[in-house]
C-alpha cells in the first residue's frame, strides 16, 4: 500500500472517528453534508476523496478544526 493511500485511509477513519464522537451516524451527516451515505462511507474507508468542500464542511458540522481532522 502506498504513503499516499495510507494517508486517505487515516483521513477516512479519522473522520469516523471524530463523526461517532459527537454522535452522528453516517445518514445523519451525509444528509447535513448533501451527499449519499454511501459517498460518506467510501471517504470514511479511504475508497474516494472527499473534495476541500466537504472536508470543510465536516468540520463545521463536527464543531472541530481542520487539522484535528489530519492530525494522524
């Protein structure tokens, strides 16, 4: 596995971690975010890459800041 693909996979479950520690489900914050559950999960797997918009976004809705979410 590459440095570039272990990194998307510790951004995915980063993201996962922080979405369950402030109790979202998956629905629940694909909906906020205006995206499927199914993108959500992807992103959270590390399958897909979210866009700058939607890694802003979630950390809008999470109440976090964004190198929280890369701190990995």
């Amino acid at each position: 596995m590459s440095n570039h693909t272990e990194k998307l996979k510790s951004l995915g479950c980063q993201i996962k971690k922080l979405r369950k520690a402030k109790g979202f489900s998956q629905l629940n914050l694909s909906v906020k975010l205006g995206i499927t559950r199914e993108h959500l999960s992807k992103i959270e797997r590390g399958v897909t890459y979210p866009s700058m918009k939607i890694l802003f976004d979630i950390t809008e809705l999470l109440n976090t800041k964004f190198r929280d979410m890369i701190n990995f």
